[in-house]
C-alpha cells in the first residue's frame, strides 16, 4: 500500500509541475517524499504509518473519508492513523515527516 501512496504522489507532483502549482509543498517536503523511497529496508508499519498519516495531512489535510469497512483492517490503520493527525498545520505535518525520513535514513541507511 505505501508504494502505491508514492506512485500517487508522484502523479500529484507532476501534475502539479504541468500546472505551476509545485509551491503547496515545500522542497524539504519533496525531497524527502523521493529519499523515502530509496530507503536500504522498509520501516516498520508503525513507521509506515507515520508517513502516510503526515503524508496525508500535508497533501489533502484533515482526513475527509469515512472510516473502511470492517474487513479492512489496512485501511482502518491508515484511516486511524490520518485521522489522528486532525487539526495539524500543513507546516507541522511536513516537519514531522522531514523528521521522520531523517531518522530513518540515519537508522535504515539509503540503498
């Protein structure tokens, strides 16, 4: 699921370029979307969780969805882990997951 999230975030980025509207995030924010991906191991699902949530805030803001189904216990962790994020600032959302790729680089190490 966290590979398709930076597949979409990819097609965002680059419609935004097409458009000129590359200025929503900031290019902290983007570089680290792009040195999450070259990570030597993947991150724990807590971790996992963690970037989508802040992820999630800085691109769309509040969460906006209902919460999945019952069987959905992937998407209830996400949504969960979104919505828990309610009321941060975009700015705050993106340190946090500046932050967070920074310590996984330093942890994990880059491939």
């Amino acid at each position: 699921w966290y590979q398709r999230r930076v597949r979409e975030l990819q097609t965002f980025q680059h419609y935004f370029k097409q458009i000129n509207l590359s200025w929503t995030m900031s290019d902290a924010f983007n570089k680290a979307a792009e040195e999450v991906k070259g990570l030597k191991a993947s991150p724990t699902d807590d971790e996992k969780l963690a970037l989508y949530a802040n992820f999630k805030q800085v691109t769309v803001g509040d969460c906006n969805t209902s919460r999945p189904g019952m069987m959905d216990f992937a998407g209830k962790a996400k949504w969960d882990a979104w919505n828990s994020r309610k009321g941060v600032s975009k700015e705050d959302a993106e340190a946090a997951y500046i932050k967070l790729v920074e310590e996984l680089k330093a942890r994990i190490g880059m491939a």
